[in-house]
C-alpha cells in the first residue's frame, strides 16, 4: 500500500506547530498534564518527542557519551541521554529539518513521574541549565486499582502546578478554557482511538510502525483543534482502505501485539522485516498509551488526575496483564512481540514473566528480542531478524 496522504499531511503540520512556537512555552512530559498548560496560555514543547526525533534520525549514538562523560549512565533512559548530550554540544535535529537554531527556551518546566522517575532528573537538568522553574507531579505508582484518595492526590498537585502557571503566566486560569482544552483532548483522543481500531479489520490498513509516525498530534498537539481535525482526515482515509479491503501489508497472513517502545532508528528495517514475512503488527500498548477514554469537560482535574494515573506504564503487572490480553483479543492477534528495551526500565514488560502469563492466560505466544528506544548499540539487525523471523514461522506452522 501507499504511503498514507495522512502522513504527508502530517509534515506540514510538524513544521508549523515547531516553526511557530513561542514565549510564553512550558516543557512538558508525553503524558502529563498538558491541557493545563496550553488552557494557562503557554505553547508545549515536548522533550520527549525531541528523544525520538534523535532516534529515528540516527543522531543519538552522537550524542549519548557526551552525557555520559557528564556523569549520566549508560543504562538509564537513552531520551535523556541523547537529548542531554545534544544539549551539550549545541546541536538539534530541528536546524537540519526547520532551521531552528535551538530547542525552545522554556518558561516553566512540567514532567509527570507516572512514566518514570527519569524525567525528574531529565527536566531537572534543563531548570538548572535555562534557570528555569521546574514543576513534578508524582502520582502514586504501579497501581492495580486507582482509589479515590490516589486521583484526591494528583488534584492537589495540579492545582499547585495550576498557582504557579498563573504566576508566570500574570493571570488567572480560565476555567472554561480549561475545559474546552480537556474537551478537545477528549475528542482528539477518542478519534486516534478509532484510527488506531482500523487494525481490527483483516487485512489491517495501518501498522505499528505507521502508529509511531502518525501519534505527533495526541502527543505534542493533544488540545487543540488541529489534532481533532487531522485524526478526523485520518480516520476517513483508512475508513476507505477498510471498505476496498486494502492492507498496509501484502497478504497479511499473521497478525502481532507489539509490547515496549519502539526502535526509533530501525523502524524502516522492522516494518519491512515484518511486511516481507506477510506479518502485520496491529496493535500495542505504547500507541494505546495516548488513548484516554476518562477525560471529562465537566470535571478537568479530577478526570485529568485519573487519566493520567491510569496509564499503562503506570499500574501494577497484573493490571496490565488484563489491559493486555484486552487488546489481544480485540485486535485478534496470532502473537506478541515483546521489545526489551535496555534502557527502558519502566516500559520492558518482558523482565518479571509476564511474557509467560500472558501465553498462560491467552494461549498466545510470545517472543523477546532485545533493543532500545534510540541507543541502537543495544540492537543487532542480525540477531533481531533471525529471532524475529523463526518466530512468524513457528506462528505460520502453527495456524
């Protein structure tokens, strides 16, 4: 099939929302509460998606010994080491591909600990660095049930957060505004949603490796009319294939969950390598992880502090299990692709057996295969290949 129209789409959007930022910006974490900040009046900047915009253009190698030679290790989170490193030697993506001389200056910094504690010293590197105020939020972690007082928690913290935006900002919050942004997350959210279930459909019009690249808009424009309306057009392009029966891959012959972070640099080889074995990666915890089903105008914070408890990444293993065999059953898969990214503590599912519960609760197989999200000294195309393709072969004998 054809690269999507949505894609090419997606350039020019990319190239405004980063062309176009300015004063007053606020940094914030993929999954933290970004609809208070655009709601206070700030333009979002994303660290995160600068992580993997290092990745996938193959400049992290460059840059992560630099943060190493600054006292980072090399076995924690390779965002934060490329994108330190980076900072450290001057240099960005963004020059080659908008001609922006630097990453923003910010004039507050926000991350979210329901990813992991990594964004604490991420973010609060760069606070040191511009001199800037640095806000956490720490909700409490690997949840298997989200009680009262746990979301009670995170809504004190966000009105915090919310005393020191009006602060910097020079006036009050607009409740309405807020609302309209949590409404327009909501809808935006819900319309990905709908984009990512075209997989259900065999053969599936888009893949993981299609997911990766067309989820900017939930991350770094999530509130905003813009990414309604791009998943709008989305979602009625693949609507189409869905009704001519069109595939992302020829003959889809096996379908795979696919479990972890992507491989930022390899995404090109993994998606052929899978497209070549007739195999189609339909679905995954990551690019569910921007789905957020309990946002509600009518009640900002309190559905905000929820939501982003509730995240994948942030509950107990055997929440996630249920959340898992889920999506498997939605998406009818054959198999599971768990990616164990080395750097990647928090998001490697692979490390305390839930590959095996899985296969016990489901019957699915499972398979392991190590990487990382953009160190790609941790991968091997041989081995990644060899591992992977025995596999859809065992998954093909098996049907």
């Amino acid at each position: 099939m054809a690269q999507l129209k949505s894609q090419l789409i997606l350039k020019g959007i990319l190239k405004d929302y980063f062309t176009g930022m300015k004063s007053p910006i606020a940094w914030c974490t993929s999954a933290g509460p970004a609809e208070i900040l655009r709601a206070l009046g700030f333009d979002v900047y994303f660290p995160e998606n600068h992580g993997a915009l290092l990745g996938a253009s193959r400049a992290a190698e460059k840059y992560i010994p630099r943060a190493h030679k600054e006292g980072y290790d090399s076995e924690i989170c390779s965002y934060l080491t490329a994108d330190i490193g980076a900072w450290l030697m001057k240099e960005t993506p963004l020059t080659k591909i908008y001609g922006l001389e630097s990453i923003p200056k910010p004039d507050l910094i926000v991350f979210n600990t329901n990813q992991c504690r990594e964004v604490a010293e991420w973010f609060n590197f760069f606070g040191r660095e511009y001199d800037c105020p640095v806000f956490g939020i720490f909700p409490p972690r690997h949840l298997e049930e989200i009680a009262k007082a746990d979301v009670d928690n995170v809504v004190v913290q966000l009105k915090r957060l919310i005393t020191v935006g009006e602060e910097i900002i020079g006036k009050p919050l607009d409740p309405e505004k807020l609302s309209e942004t949590v409404r327009l997350s909501f809808e935006g959210s819900q319309l990905w949603k709908e984009v990512l279930s075209t997989a259900t459909h065999s053969p599936a019009p888009l893949t993981f490796f299609d997911g990766c690249i067309l989820m900017a808009p939930i991350v770094v424009l999530r509130g905003t009319q813009i990414c309604v309306d791009f998943y709008r057009e989305t979602l009625a392009e693949l609507n189409d294939f869905v009704a001519k029966n069109e595939g992302a891959v020829s003959n889809e012959q096996v379908r795979i969950y696919w479990d972890g972070m992507p491989v930022w640099g390899r995404l090109r080889f993994l998606s052929q390598l899978f497209a070549e074995n007739q195999t189609s990666v339909v679905a995954s915890t990551y690019c569910n992880s921007w789905v957020f089903d309990d946002f509600d105008p009518q009640k900002p914070l309190e559905s905000m502090a929820f939501a982003y408890t509730n995240i994948f990444i942030n509950r107990g293993e055997n929440a996630k299990l249920e959340m898992m065999k889920n999506i498997m059953e939605t998406f009818k898969v054959d198999g599971a692709v768990f990616h164990n990214s080395k750097t990647c503590f928090n998001n490697a599912n692979s490390r305390f057996g839930l590959p095996k519960r899985v296969n016990e609760a489901t019957g699915i197989d499972t398979v392991s295969f190590d990487g990382d999200l953009v160190d790609l000294r941790f991968f091997s195309d041989g081995q990644t290949r060899t591992k992977l393709e025995t596999f859809i072969e065992q998954l093909k004998f098996k049907k």
